[in-house]
C-alpha cells in the first residue's frame, strides 16, 4: 500500500429531551437540570489509498479499514457498547474489530452503566449511536491521502495531580497529527492522562477537554480527538474556592495550549503512513473469586443491616449500594457462578511507528507504563504509544497487583460502584500477557 487516507468529522449528542440522568458521582439523585457545554461524538476513519469499484459511497466504505469513534461521556457498559458497535456496523459496514469506541470519561454525561443501578435513557443511546455512525461516514466522505507527524508538547500537564498520593503520574501531552497534500492539518488525535471531574453539578458537560474541542476548530478549523490516558489515579488540581466554569476552563487552557502549541511546532514534519494493521481479541480477564456462600451471606447481612439502620439520606443511598453489591455477590456465590470477565482488548498500528492499545478499564499509571513498556520491547519508540483506557466498553478500575495491599477505591470501592467483581492479582497480569501476544501478532505479520 503506498500511504493511506484519513477523514475526520465530528457531530453533537448533547440530549434533545429531558430525564437524563448523569453519570460519574454517586450523589447525584435526580436527573439534569440544564446544559453547561455540548457533548460531541467524534471520529477518525483511515483506509487504502487504492480506490474501490463502485459508487461513491461503496467505494469509500470499502477503502476505511479503522475507525476511532469517541464520545463526550463517562464510558458505558457491556450493552451500551454491543448497541453503539451494532449501529456503526450496520449503517458502515465496520465490524467491531475495525472500530475503537472510546470515550472521554467525563463525569457529567448521560448515565451509561458506568455507576450500576442508574436509570439510562435508552432512547438516547440509540440517538448517540446513529449519530456516531453518521459522523463515521461523513468522515469517510472527507478520506484523502495524508500524512501524519506526533507532535510531544514541551509543557507538563500541570494542574493533575496524583489522588492516591502514589508515585506515579503520567504528565505528557501529545497529539498525532494528520496532514493533507496542501500540509493543511486535517485532524489531531490526542492524549493525556486526568479525570475530567470539574463539573460536579446537574449539568451537562463535556468538562476540561471542551476545551481542546473549542480551541482546535477556532485555530484549524478540525475535529481534535481526545484520547483519554492512564488516568485512574490522575485528577485535576483545582484552587480552593474557584467556581466550576472557571476551573474548567483554566485546566482546559492548560491542555489546549500544551497540545496545540506542539501542533504549531511540528508543522511540516509530517511523514507518509505505509499501512495500518490491526487486531481486536476478546480475552478471558481472572477476577477475585467468590467467597463461600455462608460466607458472603455474612457480608450481606452486615452490609443490609447498616443500610436499615440509616434514615432517608444521601448517606442511606451510599449504604444502598454497598448492600446491593454483596447481595449480588451472595447470590452469584449460591449459584456457583464464575467471577472472570471476557473483555475486547484492541490494537492499531500505522506503519509499525505509531501505535494505539485501546484497553477495556479505567488505567492507572502504572499500568499504563507497564504496557508502554511492553510494546516499546516490540520497536515502538515511547512517543509514538497511545494507551487509551475507556475503550470498548469499561469494566471498573484495572487495580494493578502491587496496589492490592494499598487497597483505597480504586481497588475496592469502585468496583462495588460497578456492580463489579474486584481485581484479584492475576487480573493486570492477564491483560499485560494479551498485550504482548497482541503486538506479536501482528509484528508478525509484517515479517
């Protein structure tokens, strides 16, 4: 193949009606009361630069190869993502394998399967995914030969900050940039690691990486992908007493400024994709085993009598749920039910230089550096790795081995949150294991 073509476009999927319930805290009660900013689905279509027999339309369908589609949204469960790969097959001919949808993880979204038990507004969802295929296909409408150049910023993401006070941060920004034969910039796909947990209230919001989104189409006039990192343990520092919008917007600048400044600067040093390959593995995850039945009966006795004893209040919500996760777990423990996960783990490598892992979990650094480091063993220069978390549905935190002793939420009291078995120490382990097979494969495939 000699270079590849690339389309980008994005759309909105902001709510049109009213009930939406938001997800990302545990004390929101009631649905939203308004819109802060608009939501986008966005995406980014490459394929061959060969053209296809047939109609317009069919002859671009069958050039895309891959697709990276992402929402403005906290992520979504297992049925939200079979709905969403579904629509994106049927109305553009993508099987799953040929798609990462990823999401933003944004806090302020419609409720998404992320925080078990809250109401989701189905109708929506059909909307988000007839949508995101309608953006895919008028991204491929825009597919024209490109060429593409990682611009790494030379600023630190400042304002994030680890809140598990463990050593651990990833503060890079970068970003790989697709380029027309006029040199114009055509899309940006990029990256950093931080939760986007400003917009605490009942509205709408797509948070700090709105940002970047203003931004990129007020300077390029394109769609800027925003690839959510390793930030499971990452959130933004914000000043005590400073309002909402403006927190938002002072970290947004901060992520902005970092990825578009290294935009500028690497204009002109775009370099032509040869190919892009690609693998997608539904792989068997080890979880925590069920405890014995008598056991976990113990647990849910206890759990319910803490959650009779509380009057109405936020704090009988919270006891609610911890109730409802072990009596779950007691009725799975009765049935003899087997706690492992099957999850989509997903590879995209152009020209074995640029690499995306598109993992299933919310990534903490480490292991966000522990995949990076197995694929650099593969060829792939530290730059040139994206590791992207909330990709192709979310299965809770991804609690890496060494932090199981720390314990804290991310390795217990997420997963709860979920309605998730919790990381047992094989879990990392498995899904590092799948990673390296994966970038054998396809390394091997090119040899």
């Amino acid at each position: 193949m000699d270079g590849i073509l690339c389309g980008f476009a994005q759309k909105e999927i902001t709510p049109l009606g009213d009930g939406i319930f938001l997800d990302g805290y545990g004390h929101r009660m009631s649905p939203a009361e308004g819109v802060s900013d608009p939501l986008y689905v966005k995406a980014a279509v490459f394929g061959r630069k060969e053209e296809a027999e047939g109609e317009a339309e069919t002859a671009r369908q069958a050039a895309c190869q891959f697709a990276i589609v992402v929402l403005d949204v906290c992520g979504f469960h297992e049925p939200i993502y079979e709905l969403l790969a579904d629509y994106v097959e049927a109305m553009t001919g993508l099987e799953p394998g040929q798609v990462a949808i990823c999401a933003t993880h944004t806090h302020a979204a419609p409720a998404c399967g992320v925080l078990d038990g809250l109401p989701i507004n189905w109708d929506y969802w059909g909307y988000a995914a007839e949508t995101a295929g309608r953006t895919i296909l008028e991204a491929m409408g825009k597919m024209e030969p490109c060429s593409c150049y990682v611009a790494v910023s030379d600023r630190e993401f400042v304002p994030a900050h680890n809140r598990r006070d463990r050593p651990f941060i990833d503060r890079r920004m970068k970003a790989l940039v697709f380029t027309g034969l006029d040199g114009r910039v055509r899309g940006i796909l990029a990256s950093a690691s931080c939760h986007p947990v400003i917009q605490t209230s009942l509205e709408l919001s797509a948070d700090y990486p709105r940002v970047l989104t203003r931004r990129a189409m007020e300077e390029y006039g394109v769609p800027c992908i925003f690839l959510q990192g390793r930030c499971g343990d990452i959130n933004p520092s914000v000043p005590e007493g400073m309002g909402i919008q403006e927190a938002i917007e002072r970290v947004g600048s901060e992520l902005a400024e970092g990825i578009l400044s290294a935009v500028d600067k690497g204009a002109g040093k775009g370099e032509v994709p040869s190919s892009i390959d690609n693998c997608y593995w539904k792989v068997r995850i080890p979880m925590k085993v069920a405890p014995q039945p008598e056991e976990a009966r113990r647990s849910f006795e206890g759990k319910l009598k803490e959650y009779l004893a509380q009057p109405w209040s936020l704090e009988k919500h919270y006891a609610f749920r911890e109730a409802e996760w072990h009596r779950k777990r007691y009725r799975s423990s009765r049935c003899g039910e087997d706690f492992g996960l099957w999850v989509p783990i997903q590879m995209l490598d152009m020209g074995h230089r640029q690499v995306f892992l598109f993992l299933p979990f919310e990534i903490l650094t480490s292991t966000g550096n522990k995949a990076e480091e197995i694929l650099g063993r593969f060829g792939y220069e530290e730059g040139n790795i994206f590791v992207v978390g909330y990709a192709n549905c979310v299965n809770g935190y991804l609690a890496p081995r060494e932090e199981l002793a720390v314990g804290g939420y991310e390795v217990t009291g997420a997963a709860h949150w979920y309605g998730l078995p919790e990381c047992s120490e094989e879990t990392e382990k498995a899904v590092l294991e799948a990673v390296e097979q994966m970038a054998g494969e396809m390394l091997g495939r090119k040899t």
